[in-house]
C-alpha cells in the first residue's frame, strides 16, 4: 500500500454551527478541483452534487441511487478535501478491495481492515491510521464488532462514516444480511459522527428501516430516478434457447456479459456448450468449491474470460463496469432479482443489452419450488412467516405481468419500484418502443380458438395434442379419439406447429391455460381464460419469429443522472461509440490488459472503457491532451501516459 502525500486540507471538519454560505461555496469549488485533479472527473452529477454538500455540511444522509450512478464519488470526494478520517462499512471483500485498489492507483491514501489479511498488513494499516495517514478506510461489518475498535477511531479523528449497500440492514430487502443488524450501535459508539447510508435499491420500507436501524438524524433523504436509460431490455419466448443464447452473444463478440441460469444443471450445459462454440465462457454457481468459484471471478475480472453462466449466486462483489450483456435464460423470480441482475451490465454508462427469455412453464417451476421450500420449512418446524409464500408469489406474479404485458419495459420497472414515468413518448431502449415485437392479427380470436379446442377436448390432454388438434393432424390418435371430428379441428391449419406451440405457450404465461395433472401435463383453461371465451377479456399474443434486434451499441439515451454538460457534450457515450476508432480501442484494451497483469489489479481499474473509446476518439498526442480525457486524473496521467500515448501514436 502505498501512502502518497496528504492534499492541502481544504477547509475545516464540519463545525457544529451551520457553515456560512461563502465558505460552504468555496468547500465546494475546492472538492470539484480535488475530484478532476484526482479522478479526471469534471463534472458531478446533480444527486452527487445534492449529497456531497450534505455530506460537507456534516449533515445525515440516506442516497439511494441505481447502480452505475456513482454512488462511490459521494464518499470519496468528500474524504479528499475534509480533515479526519472517511469509515466506509462494506459487506464484501472483493468490493473494498477494489475500491480501495482503484483509490491508491489514484494515489489516495486509501486501506482496508479484514478478516482475511495476514497480521503484518493488519499491523501496517493501523499504524497508518495511528499516524492520521489515511483519508479512507474500508472494513468489514464484523470488523467493526471488534471492541474499542470504533471507539479508537472517534479518538483518532474519525470525520464520517460511509455505509455502503445500506439495504441490507433491512429484513424487507432482498438481501438481508445479520452483521449488519449491529451497525445499529454505531450512532451511541461514535457519538456526534455523521452517518451516511447508500444503496441503489430500497422502496420505501426499506428506507425506513434504514433510517430506523441506524438511528438517523434529520437526515436528508435522496432518491434518485431510478432508471437505467443505457439498458436496452429484450423480452422474449423462449423457443431454442441455444440458438436464440448464440444470436444474441454473436452480437457482442469479444464484449463481457453474464448468462443467468436458473439451475446448476443448466448452468453446466450451457457453459459447456458456449465453449464447444469457441466462446470464452466459464461456469459459476454454488455448487463449486471456493476455489473454482474465485478463480471464476478473477479470469472474468480480469478479462481472461468473457462470459460468465451462472446461477443468481454470481454477481456482488463483480465490479466490471464495462458487462455489455446480461442475458437470463429463465424467467427471475422477481423484479427485484430481475433489476439488481441486469443492473450489473452498462455501469459505466454506455450502451449495454438485457435479453429475458422466458416460457410459461417457467412461472410454475418457480411456483413449485417456492411451495415446497414453504412445506420443507413447516415440516422441519421451523414455522414460516404465513404471509411469506404469498409474498414471494406476488413477485413471480408481477415478474410474470413483466414479460406478457406489451408496456414500454423502461416503464414498467420505474413504476414498479413507486417512481413515476416522465420520459414523454417511447424510452427508444426496450423492444417495445422500438417495434420490435410483432403481434399476431387477431390475438383475441387466436386465443379463443386455441382455449375452445382444450375445453373440446374436454380438458384431459397435453399441449403436443391440442396442438394437433388446432392443426388438423392426419394421426391415428385424431382418429382413435374422434378428436377429428372437433369443430376446433384444423382451426389452425394455416400456422406451423412453433406457432401454435408458442402461443399455447404464452397463454400458459398469462394464465389463461393451465397445466395441471400428476402424471402426465395437461391443458386447462383458467378462470380468466373463462373471461376470453365469453368475450370478457381481451388477449396479446406474439406472433413468430420475433422481430431481430438491431445491434444496440450507441443506441443509449444520455442519463437523467448525467449533468446537462454531459448531455451537451453528446451524452460522452454516443459520441465516442460512434467515432471511436475500432482498431485502436482494441489495441488500448489489449494495452490496458497487459498492464493490468503486470500491476496485479483488474483492467477496470486502470482505465474504464467510456474512457478508453474516449482515447480512441479524441486521439490525444501529448500529456495535457492526454489528461484532458474524462476519467484521466493527473496521477494516471503522469503514471500511464506515456504508455497509452505510444499505443496510440501506433508505436505501442
Ligand atoms: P455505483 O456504486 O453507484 O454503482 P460507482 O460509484 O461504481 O457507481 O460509479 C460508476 C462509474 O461512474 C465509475 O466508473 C465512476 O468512475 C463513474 N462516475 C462517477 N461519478 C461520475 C461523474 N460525475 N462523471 C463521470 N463519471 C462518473
Ligand atoms: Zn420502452
């Protein structure tokens, strides 16, 4: 580690009287001069600039905002100019460890306390801290248990205290985590110590949990749009889930992405088929060895892989910024699965693809499984909370409303989160508001045909014979059960067996079919499905073959996190996604790969790949060029410079 010379302080800890005006200004206009000097970033966005001067004012804070819109600059910039010491509590070691990497390649004086380093480090870092060297420290939840440790920060001069992934204090959230139930006592260990919570998701009860558990003052509370506008969301039937996973990995050959299974089973067969198919895959789901898994996520980290096929175990702790795709090949078991899996693709801003491709049986493999872990739990006398299974089928039930209802997808997830939709006419980033989903003619009739033909067959038979039936198949079992002599018969003659199959499929989807029986699947038709065939309903059907998408690089809208500077300057990631030179982006990753290796850090943290397309735009020939791309701080300036200059005179 590394401990550069201290930045002139700024201005004074936060005094207890509320700062003048001027002088709050002038704190201001100095953490902006620390921030581009340091991190080559020349702009903050407005919830940042919000939550920064709360921070500067010694004030309490809630931020909650999505992932990718720079949670960690609301921290970091504060502790470069603020005298004292910034305590950032995070749940993960991976996590810190890259934050604090990516601060000391910045030359912040930045270390980490865990339960993981040998003695000697340990000892180092706290005679860093006793010596009042270091602007940030990292450490874990249980970390913090350990006594008199909080206690002899206060003494040292403790400024603020970061917690970071804050929801998961919060038994209401999806990730609940018991260590971080004590963080509750930091308010009466640190006395007076200003408290700052962050987390990209949190509805409303979540906040007021985290508000409750930590014991927040006053606090001020931001909840930014929660939008991700550089996500293009696909949602399709699945029908050959190789085929359709390879068309859509085709487009985005040699870019980083995550394939989402539901089983290790799955995760298994389609890792190893990705390979057959000369694609840089690897597996990953909890069934590995601690081993295997950490290798797993240092080959991705380190761009030794390109894909990774996992389960939902695989994602914190992944600090990728540039996943370019994000694909489930299942249906989630909730929107909020759903958003926080996705989340992990375009953090850095530019454009990145989520595909959902789903079926109607999956719904109910969900709903099984949830039904038996419910029984599993009363059988083994663990009493389960009566209202949990029905909580966590509402979830499927939205999840499932997700991908049969044909709204803007962008829409969807803003209103489902309590936010409302602004964005006047299509988002220009979801399938459909970018017409890409073709509907059947006449979905309504459609559908009516295909329930008739399973109440004609009077509910006792499989999607295989109905489909038969709709077709008018010339077949011993037509004959046998006098199934030809149906008025439903050959309704359907004109269309292929996909389609019928497809369209069963999606009615299974909106519940209007069924399957039900023990031994063998068969078609009935619901309550709702009721409703269609007395015409009390009508129904949205999709017609095949969905529409092929477009490649969808540059095909982003500049966030609304983004400072109107950024947007004027073309949204930075449209703008270089267009002119970038292709080749010399390739060798400044290959440049920045190398490097990478040699220092022992992920590429990422080197430079990101918003800055890197930006090198390959703008070309820079000399150092103040150089330092004048975005994410360009003078230390990496002075340290990478020559380097990537030399790459990208053509001599590198
Ligand atoms: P979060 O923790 O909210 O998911 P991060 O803090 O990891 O997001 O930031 C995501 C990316 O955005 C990082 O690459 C970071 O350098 C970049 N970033 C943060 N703030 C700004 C800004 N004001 N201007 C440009 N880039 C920024
Ligand atoms: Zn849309």
């Amino acid at each position: 580690m590394t401990v550069p010379a201290q930045p002139e302080l700024a201005f004074e800890p936060e005094a207890q009287p509320p700062a003048p005006v001027a002088a709050a200004a002038d704190a201001l206009a100095a953490l902006r001069a620390e921030v581009a000097r340091v991190f080559g970033i020349g702009e903050l966005r407005p919830f940042q600039e919000e939550a920064i001067r709360a921070n500067l004012a010694g004030r309490d804070l809630l931020l909650v905002l999505p992932t990718g819109g720079g949670k960690s600059l609301c921290f970091q910039a504060p502790a470069l100019v603020r005298r004292g010491l910034t305590l950032v509590v995070s749940p993960l070691i991976a996590l810190m460890k890259d934050q604090v990497d990516g601060l000391c390649e910045n030359g912040v004086a930045a270390a980490m306390l865990t339960s993981a380093q040998e003695t000697d480090e340990r000892r180092a870092v706290h005679a860093a801290l006793e010596r009042g060297d270091l602007r940030l420290l990292y450490v874990s939840p249980e970390r913090l248990a350990v006594d008199g440790f909080v206690e002899r920060l206060v003494a040292l001069g403790l400024a603020a205290i970061a917690i970071d992934e804050a929801h998961c204090i919060s038994h209401w959230g999806h990730d609940f985590r018991p260590e971080y139930r004590q963080l509750g006592r930091l308010r009466a260990r640190a006395p007076g110590i200003p408290l700052h919570a962050y987390t990209a998701t949190a509805d409303e009860r979540v906040r007021a949990d985290i508000l409750s558990e930590l014991g927040l003052v006053d606090p001020l509370v931001l909840v930014a749009p929660c939008d991700r506008p550089n996500l293009v969301y696909r949602v399709q039937p699945r029908r050959e889930l190789s085929k359709q996973l390879r068309e859509v990995l085709e487009r985005h050959r040699g870019e980083a992405g995550i394939v989402y299974c539901i089983s290790r089973k799955e995760v298994e067969r389609v890792d190893a088929e990705l390979r057959a198919a000369g694609f840089a895959s690897v597996a990953y789901h909890a069934g590995l060895t601690a081993d295997r898994r950490k290798r797993a996520q240092d080959d991705f980290a380190n761009e030794r892989v390109d894909i990774v096929v996992a389960t939902v175990a695989f994602g914190m702790g992944i600090d990728r910024t540039d996943v370019r795709f994000v694909v489930h090949a299942a249906l989630p078991k909730g929107l909020e699965q759903y958003s926080q899996e996705t989340g992990r693709a375009g953090r850095d801003g530019l454009a990145a693809e989520c595909v959902l491709f789903h079926s109607g049986a999956d719904y109910f493999s969900w709903k099984t499984l949830m039904e038996r872990s419910h029984e599993e739990a009363r059988a083994a006398g663990d009493e389960p909370d009566a209202t949990a299974l029905e909580r966590s089928l509402d979830r499927l039930g939205e999840m499932r409303n997700f991908t049969t209802r044909f709204v803007c997808r962008h829409k969807q997830l803003v209103e489902h989160f309590g936010q409302a939709w602004t964005t006047p006419g299509g988002c220009e980033a979801c399938d459909v508001c970018l017409g890409e989903i073709a509907l059947a003619p006449d979905s309504t009739i459609l559908a009516q045909k295909i329930l008739s033909a399973v109440v004609r067959c009077q509910q006792r038979y499989g999607a295989a014979h109905v489909t038969d039936v709709l077709r008018g198949a010339e077949t011993e079992a037509m004959r046998r059960t006098g199934h030809d002599q149906l008025s439903t018969y050959g309704l359907l003659r004109a269309n292929t067996v996909a389609e019928v199959r497809a369209w069963i499929d999606q009615l299974v989807g909106q519940d209007l079919l069924r399957i039900s029986g023990d031994q063998y699947p068969i078609l009935v038709v619901s309550p709702t499905g009721s409703e269609v065939l007395k015409r009390q309903r009508e129904v949205v059907l999709y017609a095949l073959p969905v529409a092929r998408p477009k490649r969808t690089r540059g095909a982003t809208r500049s966030g609304p996190l983004d400072g109107a500077s950024d947007a004027a300057s073309g949204g930075a990631s449209d703008a270089a996604a267009s002119s970038a030179d292709p080749a010399l982006f390739d060798r400044l990753r290959a440049l920045r790969r190398a490097l990478a290796r040699e220092r022992g850090v992920p590429p990422y943290l080197i430079f990101n790949d918003r800055t890197l397309e930006q090198m390959a735009t703008s070309k820079p020939r000399t150092v103040e060029e150089f330092r004048a791309v975005k994410g360009v701080g003078d230390k990496k300036a002075a340290d990478l410079g020559p380097a990537f200059l030399a790459c990208i005179a053509g001599e590198g």
